[in-house]
C-alpha cells in the first residue's frame, strides 16, 4: 500500500512512519523541513517539502497515494484562553485536495475527550479544558467538518487517542471503541507508538470507515 503522510517529522508521525517502513508499506512524506528525515533511509520512503495548507503541494502527491494519513499537531502552545485554528483550517485543505486528486480515503489523529462523555470525571476534564481547551475545540470543528455534508467525497476515520507519551511500545492490548470520546476502561496516558501500531491496523485493514474512534491501552 502506498500512504501519503502528514506530520513525519513529528513523534506521532515519526513512529507511525517507522513502523509503516518496517511493514513494508510505500509512504510519501510531506513535511515542511525535509532535512529532519536525511537520517531515514528506505528504498520505500520518498521525502517531499509541502506546505499543508497549499493544496497545490498536496494534491499531486495524494493522487499517487491509496491512503492519505495525518499525524500532524499544532506547537501552539497550551491554555485555555489561546485561539487555535490550525485543525480546522489545515482539514479543509486537505478535503480540498483530496477532492482533486479523486482519492476518499482519510485517517486523522484528534484526540480523546473532545466532548463531554459524562463518565470522564470532573478532575480529569477540568485539567484536559484547562491544558488544551481551544485544542480540542478545534479538533472538534475539524472532525465536525470531515464527517459532514461537505466531505461526501471523503471516507474519513479519526483516532482519538488519550494523553500521549514517548514510551516505548507497550506489549499489551490497546482499547479501541469506535464513537464515543473515553471510556474509563483505559489508562490515561499512551504510548504514541501503540498508537501509530493500531493506525496502521487501521490501515492495512481498512477499518472503521466513518468513524471517530476513541484509544488508549486496557487497564
């Protein structure tokens, strides 16, 4: 299979790269620094300076590609009175040039607790509102988006993993649940390679089409 990655020089993006390589999958990486993967050498990998909000520099790529996957994050900073666009204005370019380039299929990173679940905890949600409130409203807008009227051309999934961390990959089964935004049955916390293992999962299987799909790691 052949992916059109976003966000390669990233941790997320950086891990889920690794491990697309090493199953032998064909990946374009679009990045805006090509120089931080001169050290990733695979007859697989092609590198290409793109700036994710010109659709000019995506769609000729797009349209080599079976699969188009996003990891990218915003470096915008953290609390809760920023304004944060990012998210919602980089979907609509890629919508856009997906469109062109007549390719459906689209996995997105967001993140766990968009929204109000109700079974999160006052605590725990205080904390996520107070950290990265606009983040998450912006992902939101983005996911709103991407699922609605104006992406009919789109076949769109959307991970949204808990708190992300730099451990290493963990040997124990990640909790998966499609529509819903947590589930207390997982850990706060996981690793970002456990999450790029079951975005690929999501890949090679094509799975969860239209869905928005909640992970962590099982307690």
């Amino acid at each position: 299979m052949k992916i059109a990655l976003l966000g390669a020089t990233g941790p997320s993006g950086r891990c889920f790269l690794d491990q697309a390589l090493q199953k032998g999958h064909s990946v374009i990486a679009l990045v805006r620094a090509p120089e931080k993967l001169d050290g990733v050498k695979n007859d697989n990998l092609q590198v290409r300076k793109a700036d994710i909000f010109k659709k000019e520099d995506l769609t000729p790529s797009f349209s080599e590609c079976d699969f188009v996957v996003s990891c990218l994050g915003s470096h915008g900073g953290v609390g809760p009175f920023r304004t944060e666009t990012f998210y919602s204005e980089y979907g609509r370019v890629v919508s856009d040039a997906m469109k062109e380039s007549n390719k459906r299929r689209l996995l997105a990173m967001t993140s766990g607790m968009l929204r109000k679940d109700g079974r999160e905890g006052f605590m725990l949600r205080g904390m996520m509102r107070a950290l990265i409130g606009p983040v998450l409203d912006d992902m939101d807008r983005m996911e709103v988006f991407l699922f609605g009227d104006e992406c009919t051309h789109l076949d769109v999934t959307t991970i949204r993993p808990m708190g992300l961390s730099n451990d290493p990959l963990m040997e124990k089964d990640a909790l998966v649940v499609p529509d819903v935004y947590y589930d207390p049955a997982g850990t706060s916390r996981v690793p970002r390679a456990n999450v790029a293992k079951v975005m690929l999962d999501i890949v090679e299987n094509n799975s969860y089409i239209g869905k928005g799909v909640f992970m962590t790691m099982k307690n």
